[in-house]
C-alpha cells in the first residue's frame, strides 16, 4: 500500500459546482497535511495547511482532515474555469520528509 | 522579494554529462528539498535537507547528488549514472521543526539529448 493514495482524474465539472478532491494515507504518524495547486509547467502553489484533525476555510476553499479514517479532503465552491489544474494532496510527520499525492487533473467547464 | 529561485529554466545536456541545478531561498527556511515530476508519477524525493551540513536520501536518490553547504542554497548535481535524467525538477524549502509546510520553486526542465 502506498503511502498516499489520490485518484489522478480527470475530473471535470460545470463552472460554479462544488468540487471534492480527496487522498487517503496509510502512516498513522503523519499530523501536517497541505493541498497544493499546479498549473501546467509551473511549480506547485500553497493552497492550504491543516495540523491534526478538524476543518479549514480560505475563501473558496476548506480543508478536511479525518485523522481517524486517515482521508483529507478539499472542497473548492463555486468553482471557476481559473481553477483548473492538477490538484495535489501533501502530509508529513514531525520533522520528516513531506510525501505527495500524485495530484488529480481538475477541468471545470464554463 | 522573499521567495525560492531555480535556475536555469530550461537546461539541456548531452548524454553522459553531469549538470547542476541551482536552488536558492531568501526566506530563512531550514528546511529544503528536491522532487522530480514526471507524467502520471506526481512529485517523487531525490533529496532533502533539514539543517545545514546534513541531508538524506528520498526515494530516488540514485544518480544525484547534493550538498548543505549554506542554509540559502541546496544545489542537485545530476550524474551520468542516472538512467534517464529528462524530467521537471522541483525544488522546495519549509521552516522546519512544527512548520512542514513547503514553497516550491518555478522548477527547471531538463532534457538529455
């Protein structure tokens, strides 16, 4: 089992849908865990940083960490066609490496 | 500007060179670390560093090379004995101790012709 599991789409949804983009992790160790997203040939952007369980909110954006069924969520609402791109999930323990999801194609359709 | 610079961009090389590929951050970070994307294989560790003077291995780490000389600057040397060294390299740098969260570069693309 790897260590971080994120489905790689394509998902594709109508402008102004809620989106769900989920990764599930085996290491019971991990307590940092981010979303990142990537536009084409760029480097990934800091979208959102959670510490242990529990909920985040940034504009459009929330973060979910589920520390006991080790699944981490990001709902992205009324989504807009700028926010297509590859999506990836992040997680580390204290003073550890940080691992990465392998990231899921988003397309929102106008 | 704060902020983590890579250079070159872009990078070509004959086969059987090695080349290095820049990484510099101004954001006082302990923390650094080098990825490397492919297609369809998300972000995968070639190295990273906690504290200057000290780095360790990631997953991939046969056929680079670095070194932690200063806290500012994280250098991946690409060897020949890596098989097949064309990728888009990331790198990354993070406080460090309870901050993990990490600021990535613009990358480089590298191709071995």
């Amino acid at each position: 089992q790897k260590e971080v599991e994120q489905d790689p789409g394509p998902l594709s949804v109508p402008e102004g849908a809620i989106v769900s983009l989920n990764c599930t992790y085996s290491n019971s160790a991990f307590q940092y865990f981010m979303w990142y997203r990537q536009y084409s040939r760029k480097g990934p952007e800091l979208l959102m940083y959670t510490y242990s369980s529990g909920n985040k909110e940034d504009g459009r954006f929330t973060a979910q960490v589920d520390k006991s069924s080790k699944y981490i969520s990001l709902f992205i609402r009324d989504s807009q066609p700028s926010d297509s791109a590859t999506y990836l999930c992040a997680m580390s323990a204290r003073d550890d490496k940080i691992i990465f999801g392998k990231g899921t194609r988003l397309h929102i359709l106008p | 500007d704060g902020g983590i610079t890579q250079s070159p961009k872009y990078l070509f090389r004959k086969e059987g060179q090695n080349v290095t590929l820049s990484c510099e951050q101004n954001l006082n970070h302990d923390a650094m670390y080098w990825y490397r994307q492919d297609p369809g294989q998300g972000l995968r560790l070639i190295y990273y560093s906690q504290i200057v003077n000290d780095f360790q291995k990631g997953d991939i780490a046969e056929g680079y090379s670095v070194s932690r000389e200063k806290k500012e600057s994280f250098p991946l040397t690409v060897t020949s004995a890596q098989k097949n060294p064309t990728a888009f390299y990331l790198c990354a740098s993070s406080i460090g101790r309870d901050r993990a969260e990490a600021f990535f570069g613009q990358g480089t693309r590298l191709t071995v012709v």
